[in-house]
C-alpha cells in the first residue's frame, strides 16, 4: 500500500493517509499492481455510495475516480469536494477514454459558491 506522510503543521502529528481507486475493474486493476487500494464498481450511484462511506474513514486522504464513472455525478463530487478537503477526490480518464475537457474555472465557481 503507498503511504504519504504528512505533517501537520503544528509538528505535533503526523498522519498516514491511503490512496484508493474507485473505478471500473481495469481502471482499479492498473492501481492494485502498482500498490494502490482499490474499489471496482459498476455504477456512478455505487462509487458515491463508496465515497460517501469514506466520511467514517480518517486514514484516505486521496480517492482517484475514473472519469467514466466520475463524469455522471460530478455535481455531487463538487459539493463533497466543498464540504470536506481530505480525501481529495480527482478523476483520471479511464483507459481507452478519449479527452475531455473540463472548465475549472465553473468547478471553482461551483465549490466556492460564487
């Protein structure tokens, strides 16, 4: 499992937090080998019941979610993303996905309330 260790900044603590994939089983599969935790999930619905769940969870700081998956709930992963800073939730394309662009500065917009 791969590890970050980060410093509070008080220098009091210090916190191992985990990365998990959540995704489609090759898109999971690719970060298992590299040592990542994963979820392998069919559905949007069923990866927000699983980052939801991650509210209970100190140790995740950062979830990586296909984009494939990502792309239908993304409304709720920005206000997950405004109300809780840790884990970090970021979407990576899946493989064999082609580009797509995304506008941060709405995302931005959108998790700020502006």
């Amino acid at each position: 499992m791969f590890y970050k260790e980060l410093k509070s900044t008080s220098g009091l603590r210090e916190d191992k937090l985990r990365i998990m994939a959540v995704g489609s089983r090759i898109f999971v599969t690719s970060f298992q080998l590299a040592g990542v935790e994963g979820i392998k999930v069919e559905s949007a619905s069923e990866a927000l019941e699983h980052i939801n769940s991650l509210d209970n969870v100190s140790d995740v700081g950062l979830v990586l979610i296909s984009e494939d998956i990502g792309k239908d709930i993304r409304t709720q992963l920005t206000n997950i993303r405004a109300n809780r800073p840790i884990p970090l939730i970021f979407e990576l394309p899946a493989p064999g996905s082609t580009k797509e662009n995304v506008d941060y500065r709405a995302l931005l917009k959108q998790i700020l309330g502006v």
